[in-house]
C-alpha cells in the first residue's frame, strides 16, 4: 500500500491537492479516476486516506439530489493542503498538475453529463442517465435494459447527444400530456 508514513501523507496531501483544483464536489468513480490514471496511487491507497481525510474533517462527504455520494475539500483540508503542499514539490505534483491541465475538460464533462450501467441483485441490467450541476442532479433518468451490450450502447449515445435525447424524452412527455 504504502512504503512509509511520509509516503502515506503524500498521498493524502494529493488527494486534498486534486480536489481543490477540481473545484467542485466529485464522484469516488472520478475521484478514483484522476488519482490512478498517472498510475502513481494504487486504488487501496486512495480509499484507505480518503477515509482518513474525512475522519479528520479535510474532505466532505455529501450526497447530492439523487443520492449519489460526493466528495470536497473542507476549509480545514486547504489549510492542511497550503502547510504540507511541499510534499508534492517535484515529480508528483507536476504529474498529476499536467494531468489535470491536460484533461480538465473531459473530466467536467463526465462530472456533470454521464451515463454508467449497473446490476441488480437479480441481474438485470440498469442504465443511470444524468446530469449534474454541481451536487443537485438536474436530470436523472434510471431504465432497465436487456444487456450490457445495450447498456454500454445507451451510454455511449447518452454522452454524445445529451441534450438531443433530452429534449426526444421531453417532447414525448409533453406530446403526450398535451
């Protein structure tokens, strides 16, 4: 997991320095994301300070409007993040400050617009269709599928065309209201 106890602060240090410059509230799916991606972290890591951090009151964690759990930094979390910033000076900072740069928009893009798939206990298969602005979802939408092939299908087009297939949807509602 990790090599020493410095090594472990760096790492939650890290955690604090992604979401303040994220700047909103984050899924764990997108918080996991950003933290492995440069392959630095590993996932058990990751869950085991952000768990730390919360338990210190660094990072809140909130639910939003649908329930789905979000994750910032606190006021006490940037404190912490200014004092031991340093830890991050050189390689891993510059890393995961280019990485962020580099793909800012698509990691916002999937923060607010997305569609992910799940199974119940029972097997069948979900696709969750949503858009976030900031911890309210303003459009969530949960339909049962055939399979996962129709649900990475329905996904895929649900991140291409969101407001295509919003606008469909709210046009049969009212088409049929009216």
């Amino acid at each position: 997991m990790f090599e020493n106890n410095e090594q472990y602060t760096a790492n939650k240090i890290l955690i604090l320095f992604i979401l303040d410059k994220l700047g909103v509230a984050v899924t764990d799916n997108y918080l996991n994301a950003v933290l492995l991606a440069p392959g630095l972290v590993n996932y058990f890591t990751a869950q085991e300070c952000r768990e730390d951090l919360i338990a210190k009151k660094c990072v809140l964690r909130e639910l939003d409007s649908a329930g789905t759990v979000m994750y910032s930094i606190t006021d006490k979390g940037r404190e912490r993040l200014e004092q031991l910033g340093y830890m991050l000076s050189g390689g891993l900072g510059a890393r995961y400050e280019a990485y962020l740069r580099e793909h800012r928009d698509e990691i916002a893009k999937a923060m607010y617009v997305n569609a992910d798939s799940f199974e119940d206990a029972q097997g069948n298969v979900y696709v969750r269709c949503y858009v976030r602005e900031g911890t309210n979802c303003i459009v969530d939408v949960k339909i049962p599928v055939g399979s996962k092939k129709d649900a990475a299908a329905i996904c895929e087009a649900w991140r291409n065309r969101t407001s295509d297939i919003y606008m469909q949807l709210v046009k049969t509602f009212y088409d049929k209201i009216i």
